[in-house]
C-alpha cells in the first residue's frame, strides 16, 4: 500500500513539474497577424542567419513562426508605396517564471533550448507610405449617394 502511494506521489510530482514548462503549456510555435496600412502588401518575415522564415502573398494574413530569442524584420511592398519594414521584438514569455518555482534548472534549460521562454506580438502593422509622398489614389464608390427630396 504505501508503495503505491509513494508511486502516485512521484507521478503526481512529475506532472506538476512539466506542466510548469513553457515549452509544454505554450509551445515553442506561434502564429502571428500580419497586417499592412493600406492592406494588400506582400510581406516577408526574416531572422538573423536563417533568412527568410515565412511570407504573407497579401496582407492581412497569418504566418506560423518557430519561437526564438531573435527578433523577426517584416519588410513589405506594395505598388504605389515605399517599401517599408518593422522590428517584431521577441520577449519573454512569464509561463518560464513557473521553472523557477516548480521545474527548476532542467525545465529553464529545455524551455531556453525549445525557444518556449519567448514570444512575440500576436499582431504586427507595417505602415506604407506612398510614393513621392503624394496621397494615395482612391477606389472608385460603388455605392451611389443618397438624394434629398427639394422641400416645399
């Protein structure tokens, strides 16, 4: 009897420590928001040495990133517009606090080696600005105006 309470004890000591680790409870993926201002952009997505990690063909769309300590550039283009780029900042992400209490070094050091200890934004908007700073061209209305009846 006590040998197995002392084997649901240990079963119940390994659950609770690994489900402290980041990696487990927020994955070492992301899926982030790209967006552009105007929308209709083509945008891709780079980090340090791996070059290219994803693209978005027309903004808004949605990318699926591998989490890291490096910071991801989103450059966009769109005719009429300069290209234009913003810094995505990975952070770091507090379910990893939990290590310290309840996983430990172990549970730290998978969670820094997974990238699970960081995130990023869950959306990011690069603005474009147009071309020789003139305004951008505008879209035809499809809807017609309203008429007012002359008062009598």
């Amino acid at each position: 009897m006590l040998g197995q309470v002392r084997g649901a004890a240990a079963v119940i000591a390994v659950a609770i420590t690994c489900s402290a680790c980041a990696s487990i409870t927020k994955g070492t993926t992301q899926v982030v928001g790209i967006n552009s201002a105007p929308q209709g952009a083509a945008c891709t997505l780079t980090r340090g040495s791996e070059g290219v990690i994803a693209q978005v063909a027309q903004t808004p769309g949605q990318v699926k990133v591998s989490k890291s300590s490096q910071n991801i550039q989103v450059a966009c283009e769109k005719a009429g517009y300069q290209p234009a780029q913003v810094v995505l900042n990975s952070e770091f992400e507090a379910m990893t606090a939990g290590n310290l209490l309840v996983g430990g070094v172990i549970g730290l050091a998978v969670d820094a080696g997974t990238g699970a200890m960081n995130k990023y934004d869950g959306v990011v908007t690069v603005p474009l600005q147009p071309l020789n700073g003139a305004a951008p061209a505008r879209t035809p209305s499809t809807t017609t105006p309203s008429s007012t009846s002359p008062t009598s």
